[in-house]
C-alpha cells in the first residue's frame, strides 16, 4: 500500500503519517528519476537506519508540494565501513535498483540488488540477485537470480559453475513488505555462508 502525506519540508526533513522524519545526516544514498514512468521526476532516498539497516523513501512527483510517499523500512543490510555501504542505481530498462554488499570485512563477500519496478500503482520487488565468494575457500562462490514476476529463477555454485533452475512463487511483493531476506534456493546449502550481516 502506498501512503499519502503532506509533506512539511522535503529536505531535510519530512513530517508525514507512519513516515520516519528524514535528517540530511541520515540520507546514505538519493537517485531522481521518472520512476513510474509518468513522465515526472521523483526521488529516492536511502536512509540510515536503527540496527545495521538502511531504509528506503520514495517520492513520486517529488516536485509537487505533496508528493505521494513509499516506504519500505530495513530494505538492506547497512555497514559503516568501505564496501559495506548501500546504494541506489538505475537498470538498463530504469528500474530502481537497491545495491547492498560486503566487499572489504572478513572472508565472507556479497553483493546483492533488490531489483523494484512500478506496477499496477505500486512499487513491488521484481528481482533479487545475489553474488558470494569466500575469500579462504575458493572454491566456494556462486551467483542466484530470482525474478519475482515469473516465478523463476537460477543458481550457479562452485568451481565448475554447476547450473540449477528453480520456481518461488510468482507476484507483485510490495516492497514495504520486503525484510531483506534472502530467498530460500539461494542459500548456501550448508545455510550458514554467507549471511547478509556476516562479517567474519
């Protein structure tokens, strides 16, 4: 469900209903762009969150005086270090992409993208991708990529890069109801390496 409020001041701060106040200290990462292709701008914030977590805000028509709000709270994993911290970008077809990752703590590196598109007045969780390796254990890495939209998705682990196809269930996943989890056939199989907050 996407939330209607009236927004006070829209940088620094945002005074709307079951919407966090934004500071300027805690916006990690902004993106503008046409999000949902109605040919007006709107604006993304990656916000520091309680926890380790980092949130996502989305003002669509962010230049109106009151812009129509999204918010899906703990979207990502939030480091303080290099190369733990997340990010906005845009795909090649200009989907919102949230960026988590550890690429510089302890032997256990990932990268993941929440891949979100704009359907039916909402935005959902159209793809997960999720890369590992293990920086002792070489031959431990491997690359999963879910599309939420078909229901399909592929697995690819080990030195010998061994394929495997999988199904989760096909839907629209509002991304206020996304809690940074990875999805099950995408798990190590021992389900231990690596976590999305393991640093050691």
């Amino acid at each position: 469900m996407r939330i209607f409020a009236i927004l006070a001041v829209l940088l620094p701060a945002v005074a709307a209903a079951q919407t966090p106040e934004i500071n300027a200290d805690e916006i990690i990462h902004e993106i503008s762009a046409d999000l949902d292709a109605d040919g007006r701008t709107d604006k993304a914030l990656l916000l520091s969150d309680i926890d380790g977590f980092a949130s996502l805000v989305i003002l669509s028509n962010s230049e109106l005086e009151t812009p129509e709000i999204t918010y899906a709270p703990q979207i990502a994993w939030r480091g303080l270090a290099a190369g733990t911290i997340p990010e906005l970008k845009l795909n090649e077809r200009g989907s919102l992409q949230v960026h988590s990752m550890n690429e510089s703590i302890g032997r256990h590196r990932w990268h993941r993208i929440a891949t979100i598109a704009f359907r039916k007045n909402d935005f959902i969780l159209a793809g997960f991708t999720y890369n590992w390796y293990d920086t002792l254990e070489l031959s431990e890495y491997g690359t999963c990529d879910v599309n939420f939209l078909t229901g399909n998705g592929v697995l690819q682990r080990g030195e010998n890069a061994e394929t495997s196809a999988f199904t989760v269930f096909a839907g629209a996943i509002p991304i206020e109801d996304f809690d940074d989890t990875i999805p099950e056939p995408c798990l190590p199989e021992d389900h231990l390496l690596p976590l999305p907050n393991a640093t050691d």
